[in-house]
C-alpha cells in the first residue's frame, strides 16, 4: 500500500465450507463491501478479506456425504463462495482459503498468537437443549428440541484471548469514545466483561 493513504483492513468471517453462501453470509459481505467502499472514496487505502475455513468436523462430515475427498469438496466450495461474490460484484481484495496459507501468513499468525494468547485449555461443550417448545414441551437432553437432531459433547483444546493484556486500553477508549458502542445495553455488558478480563 501507498504509505500517503491511511490504511483501513476490514473482514468478513472467513465462512465455513459445509455448505454453500446464504442470505446470511451475504449481508455481512454485502456490509463489509459498503464499508470499504465508504472508506475509499474517504481516500483510504482499504483491504478487505474474506474467505473460506475449510477445516472441522461439519466439513469432514460434508465431504464424506458428497462422496469424495475432503480436498476436493473444499477446493469445489471455495470456487462456488469466491464465484457468490465476483458475480455480486464484491470480490475481495484478499481471498484466504485455511488450507492454502502461505509461510509468511502463518508467521504473522504464530507471531500474533504469541502476543494475545494466554494459554491453550481443553474445552467440553455439550449441545444441550435448555428451552422448552411447543412440539417438545420437556427437552432432552440426547437430541435439539426445535429439529430432533442428535446432541453431542465434544472435547478440544482451545486458544484463550489474553484480553487482560489490552483491558486497560480498551477501558480507556470505551471512556474516551462513549458513541463507539451504540446499544446502551452493549455498551454496559462490553465495560463489564472488559472489567472482568482474566
């Protein structure tokens, strides 16, 4: 980039690969598009990312229904993703596939884990119904009471934020910009959980 332009770099999620762009994978596209391009004729120097996460368990299993290896499924999905927005006329100036990261990527990556980091933790998760409906008045605790699909528990390690590293920071511009956060009731569950940074 220009070094006499600001610099602006914003990102979509990178989308997961299970299943084809959605409706709601358009509108945060379709938003992040309008942001960049609010900021360019701001005079920016904008870069904007998007891109597909081609690992996980949903993926494997979308794969293995399709039939065909893994490799192939995603390198299908992100032609089929990358096609969605160059067809809406949104194509990113960054197109990141997780399988295809470069060296210098994932040296930035490591290099920026090692700052936010805090530890790794093994993580259990149960999706457990905890609300009752109409069709399921008493939920179970083995399957989702809105579709009856199979709960499961799942155990990973898992990367911790060091949000404490940046909380003093962070406190002081929610103070400094008190319009930064719009919902009052954001803004007061943002300085608590700040407040509370481990």
């Amino acid at each position: 980039m220009p070094s006499g332009k600001p610099k602006f770099y914003l990102t979509t999620p990178i989308y997961y690969t299970n299943g084809l762009p959605h409706i709601g994978h358009t509108y945060t596209t379709v938003v992040a598009d309008a942001i960049r391009r609010y900021k360019r004729m701001r005079g920016y120097e904008v870069v904007m990312t998007t891109g597909t996460d081609e690992h996980g368990v949903n993926v494997e299993r979308a794969a293995q229904k399709a039939g065909i290896p893994e490799s192939e499924y995603v390198a299908r999905m992100a032609v089929a993703w990358k096609a969605l927005w160059d067809e809406l006329g949104i194509p990113a100036d960054e197109f990141i596939r997780t399988t295809d990261i470069t060296r210098a990527h994932r040296a930035m990556a490591f290099k920026l884990a090692e700052k936010t980091v805090t530890s790794t933790k093994e993580f259990t998760l149960g999706n457990t119904a905890s609300t009752t409906t109409r069709s399921s008045p008493k939920p179970s605790w083995r399957q989702l009471p809105d579709c009856g699909r199979p709960t499961e528990t799942v155990t990973e390690e898992n990367y911790y934020f060091k949000l404490s590293a940046f909380q003093k920071p962070l406190l002081d511009f929610y103070k400094r910009n008190p319009a930064f956060i719009q919902a009052a009731t954001r803004k007061t569950k943002s300085f608590r959980f700040a407040s509370r940074a481990e």
